[in-house]
C-alpha cells in the first residue's frame, strides 16, 4: 500500500490546497485514493471528497486510542491504490506538545510525510527550517518537500538548492497564483461555494501535474 501525509512547518502554508490537487492528480491517473485528515475538522473532508471521489476519514489520536486510528486507517483504505493524510495546522503542534499532532499520527501509522513549506519572501532560510523539521524527532520520516507560494524558476532553483543542503529531497512547488486561495470563511456547503472548490481543485491538479514529481511521491 502507497501512502503518505501532506504535512506543514505551520497553519496556513497550504496543505488543503496541495492535498486537493494531489488527490485530484493521482485520481485523474487512474489511481484509487483514500484520503484522511488528521484531527475532528469537517470542512477539508468536504474538499477531499470532492477531489478524491471518496469519503475523507477523520483520524484523531486525542478522541480516540491509537488501536481505533489503525483499525479506521486500515478498514476504510481497503481497496485503495494509495492512501493520503492531510495533516492539521504545524506537524508537531498537538493539543499537548506533539500529543494528538499530525507528526504523532504518522510516527504512530508509519506514515512517510511529504513537508509543505511556504516560500513566500524566503529563499535559503528555509533549509535551517527543514533541517529542523527532519531531525527533531528522528522516529518521523520526512519522504520529501513541496513548496508553496513559488515566485518563479529562480526561486525554485534557490529553494532546491536550500532543500538539499538540509539533507532532504524536493519533490516540487506550487507558484504564487491567487486562483490557489481558498477564499477565507470557504466551506464548501453552498452550491457556489462548491462551484468555486471545484475551479480550485482543478487548477491545483493543473499545478501539481506541471511542477510536483507524482512518480517520485509514489515511490517514496
């Protein structure tokens, strides 16, 4: 079984987006994919569904005991070519520490976990920060890094170069483009709401097939 969890070094640097283009990527190929959210939320479920063309499964190591979150983990991905987890706000913030946190969930699963860093106004700093993020805890595995907020080649080029001085593979970016804004108090229940998801979902397919190495990830 191929999986992995889209993690971040905090809120707001783009997991929803990159997982629903992920999702909707590796659908587009052919592939089966079972998507999760770490922790109680009920809105990215709604997104990941739309993409995936699966029901999302909430995975909450605080609500519920680690035996329960392997049991829903492994029974609802039966059948699944791949299983994606996105996690929930920085990956080691947890309720207590990293207690109920997206990095709990995967050290707990044995989950490879594909890093989103936002690269907006930053260039080299971000490789003390992935450096970081790979040796804090040394039972994670960090597969990889996706950059989010791109500005251009060059940019990446700085930020590749960044990447690998930490000792981690980049695994490709996603650009500075506001139509990968999900609007702020977007839920998704309305039917424009779901209108503008859709348009969303599928300029992040675009973005992820054009610039993010999907052989790679699944051979990671």
């Amino acid at each position: 079984m191929k999986e992995l969890m889209i993690g971040a070094a905090a809120s707001n640097s783009g997991k929803t987006t990159c997982t629903m283009g992920l999702l909707r990527a590796f659908r587009d190929r052919g592939l089966i994919v079972q998507p999760y959210k770490c922790g109680p939320d009920y809105i990215d479920p709604i997104f990941h569904y739309m993409a995936a063309g699966r029901e999302s499964v909430n995975l909450d190591s605080f609500m519920a005991t680690a035996d329960h979150v392997d049991k829903s983990y492994n029974h609802y991905g039966t059948g699944a070519d791949l299983r994606v987890v996105e996690g929930v706000m920085g990956l080691f913030d947890g309720y207590e520490k990293q207690k109920g946190s997206s990095a709990e969930l995967a050290i707990m699963l044995n989950i490879p976990v594909v890093l989103v860093v936002n690269a907006q106004s930053v260039a080299y700093s971000v490789s003390p920060l992935i450096y970081g993020f790979k040796h804090f805890d040394e039972r994670l595995k960090l597969a990889g890094v996706i950059f989010n907020k791109v500005a251009s080649e060059r940019h990446y080029s700085m930020l590749k170069e960044a990447c690998a001085d930490a000792g981690t593979e980049c695994l490709g970016y996603l650009s500075r483009n506001a139509n990968l804004q999900i609007p702020s108090r977007h839920l998704g229940l309305t039917i424009s709401e779901r209108e503008q998801t859709e348009q969303l979902i599928a300029y992040a397919a675009d973005e992820v097939e054009a610039h993010v190495n999907l052989n790679r990830i699944l051979e990671l």
